[in-house]
C-alpha cells in the first residue's frame, strides 16, 4: 500500500497485508470487526494495483461500513466491492446488495430487476400496476453486445404476497450516469459492469416506494455512504421545487 511504495519496497502479499490492516485497526480484537472481513479485504488488495496505492485508513473505514450495513465482501456471494477512487478506498454496494438491504429491512419478501430489450415483448401499464414481459436470449455474446437496452424494470413481492414494479427508460438511467462524477473513470463500475449498474439505478428507485418511516433508520446508512461515495454533478435547483424529502435515492 502506499507506505510500502514510498520505502521502495515490493507489493505486500495477502498475508503481509492482513497484519498492516490489523495494525491499523481501530478495533482491539477480531472480535470488534469479522476477522474474515479483515481476510476477504487482503485477499482482494493483494491483487489489485490501484487498491495498493490507498491508505490503510481508507481501507479500515470501509470495513466499518461494510459491518454496519450488515454485508459482507465475501467474494462468493457478491454483495459489496472495495474500489479505489481519487487515491481513497471506497465501498460500492452491488444491487444484490442492495436487494438484501432491502429484505432485511423488512420493506418486501423478495426484489429483482430486469433490463429490457428493444427486440423483446414488453408493455407496462402503470395505472394497474402491471406488466408483461417476454425475453429473448442472444446466440453468443458478440450478438448480446449488439442489443439495444431501451429499459429497466424492478419487480418487488410484498409481504402480502402482491407484486410491485419500477420502470425506468433507459433515457433516465442514463442521466443518472451521466450526473455520477466517477462514471467516466475507466474503473467506474459503470464501465466495468453496465448491466449491473442498469438494475442497480431502478432498485434504488424502487426504494423510495418500498421504504416506511421504520425502515428508512435501517438502511439510512447505506444510503448515507451511496451518496458520499458516488458524488453527482451538481444541478441548479429547479425554483420552487422542495428538498424537504430529498434523499437523492437516484444517485449512483
């Protein structure tokens, strides 16, 4: 990391980089933060170049807020990534993260999304709430570059078993990416993992139906780091409108 670059010293391996990150640690025991969060964290800097150049506080922060949303970067399940950003480690919730955040709050049973296609059937009613829609399936991967997104859509199970949809435009998902700072970054997850970060943006749209007043203090955390991690462009404010609600649940 970056102490060792400046002594001139090879990259720490895994192991080297588990005893700096402890030493570090804010935390007297491994019992105050998962010693297999401290784990899966060496591994995943171990291979990465950028992340390396970060400091261990940076590092150590995201630990935290990975303990306190209650997720975990065990690289099997896919829930958080640690990302390096202007020299600083940084979480990025994927929207399988997000999704269990959000069952965990208690706001739905169950929640996923899904990206529309222009050579598909699709029709949604938002007045009924319903929606219809049949995929087709590309031959290889060099056609499935070749399709064009024209939509993405939530759909929520309630805990009274009814469902509940979020359509978003692809023209809206995009401006949701062109206002994130960090989207043009050659390792912006939006280059990275397009797909992923086209049913992130409509699972966070969705939250905003899903959430109550009691849920929002459980996953007002994890909105709290979205937002300070994935800073916008900054918009004039459109005269008369009112922040008083203004959670910027749409940002990246």
């Amino acid at each position: 990391m970056t102490s060792l670059e400046k002594s001139g010293k090879k990259a720490p391996n895994e192991a080297q980089i588990r005893i700096d990150l402890l030493q570090h640690s804010p935390y007297s025991s491994y019992s105050d933060l998962n010693k297999y969060e401290i784990g899966y964290a060496a591994k995943i800097i171990s291979t990465n170049a950028d992340l390396q150049k970060c400091s261990y506080e940076s590092v150590m922060e995201c630990l935290v807020q990975i303990h306190k949303i209650g997720l975990t970067l065990n690289p099997t399940l896919k829930l958080v990534y640690l990302v390096a950003r202007d020299g600083k480690c940084v979480i990025e919730v994927s929207y399988i993260g997000l999704i269990a955040i959000l069952k965990k709050s208690g706001g739905c049973k169950y929640i996923d999304a899904f990206i529309v296609y222009a050579d598909e059937e699709f029709a949604y009613w938002p007045a009924s709430g319903s929606l219809t829609h049949k995929p087709t399936y590309a031959k290889s991967e060099a056609e499935q570059k070749k399709r064009e997104v024209i939509g993405v859509y939530s759909r929520a199970v309630l805990n009274t078993d009814d469902s509940m949809y979020c359509f978003m435009p692809m023209w809206e998902v995009d401006k949701v990416r062109n206002l994130t700072k960090s989207s043009s970054d050659k390792s912006s997850f939006w280059n990275l993992w397009t797909e992923e970060m086209i049913k992130k943006t409509v699972i966070k749209r969705h939250f905003k139906m899903l959430v109550t007043g009691t849920e929002l203090e459980s996953v007002s955390t994890m909105i709290e780091i979205e937002n300070e991690n994935n800073e916008m462009i900054v918009q004039p404010k459109t005269k008369g409108k009112s922040a008083l609600f203004d959670l910027n649940f749409d940002e990246q």
